[in-house]
C-alpha cells in the first residue's frame, strides 16, 4: 500500500474509519475543485471526512458526504458546508476507477485531505474492499498482539 501523504504535505483530515472498515487496494491522488472560502476555512483546519465517499457519474468523479466549516470571516460567498464537490484526474484514471468500481465491487473512499507543498488542496482516494465483522475482530487482535510484543520488548530493553 502506497501512502501519498507525506511530510512535506500539510495534512487537514484523515479517515482512520476507512483503514478500520476496508482493506485497501491502490492509492490515487486527485485534486479537488473548491471556492476560495471553503479553501481558507481549510486553512483553519476546518475539514472532516468521517463519512465521505466518492462517486462516478457522467465520467466525473464526485466527493460527498465531505463537511468544511463556513470560513469565520466569510459573508454570503461561504458556500456549502455539505455540498457535492468534484474531484480533478485525467479522465483515463477515472474510466478505469469507474470500471473497477462497476466490475470488481470495490468502493472508492477518501483516505486524507492535505496541501501539496506548491499549496495545493489534495484528495488522496482508496480503491477498497469492504471487510466483514470476522475481518476486523482479526484486525483488531494482530493490532493487540503487536501492541503486548511491543510492550514486551521494550520491558526487556528497559531491564538490560
């Protein structure tokens, strides 16, 4: 799994409920068309993606479900915190998500909200794979598990 997210980008909001609740596949990295507003309201850290999804209609990819406060000094220009905001990729990435989409029953959800270091708001995008309940209860024990090695280990380091 490639992470795009990295120290030089200025992260806004994660979606730690998606790694809980998909297995990822592959990782995009899509623009995303906002108002100047809705961009400084960002800048405040303004964003959450708890329940964000992305949809392919008409060859378009769309991101709802995203919330960004209205900006504190905005007047009539703050848009909608709850609106449907599209996402920019070429369009040959965007037939092939929509195939994968359609034939491969994977979903296509929003991982983080970051600024490119040239000041850029960016949507780093999941192609995942739903996991059942037996799925997570494994997930959560190999976390637990690693957890007590860890611990155990740096016991041990500690004793020496």
């Amino acid at each position: 799994m490639i992470r795009l997210t990295s120290p030089q980008n200025k992260t806004i909001a994660k979606n730690r409920k998606a790694l809980h609740d998909y297995f990822i596949e592959e990782t995009f990295e899509a623009g995303i068309e906002l108002t100047g507003t809705e961009v400084r309201s960002l800048r405040e850290g303004g964003g959450q993606l708890t329940d964000a999804y992305v949809l392919v209609r008409n060859g378009e990819l769309w991101l709802l479900g995203l919330h960004i406060k209205p900006y504190s000094h905005g007047n009539r220009a703050n848009a909608d915190p709850d609106r449907r905001r599209r996402l920019l990729m070429h369009k040959r990435q965007i037939r092939y998500l929509g195939e994968q989409v359609q034939q491969a029953g994977l979903a296509l959800v929003p991982l983080s909200l970051y600024f490119s270091p040239n000041s850029l708001v960016k949507v780093e995008l999941a192609l995942a794979r739903g996991k059942k309940n037996y799925d997570k209860r494994h997930s959560l024990a190999a976390r637990d598990s690693r957890r007590e090695v860890d611990r155990a280990l740096k016991e041990r380091r500690q004793a020496e």
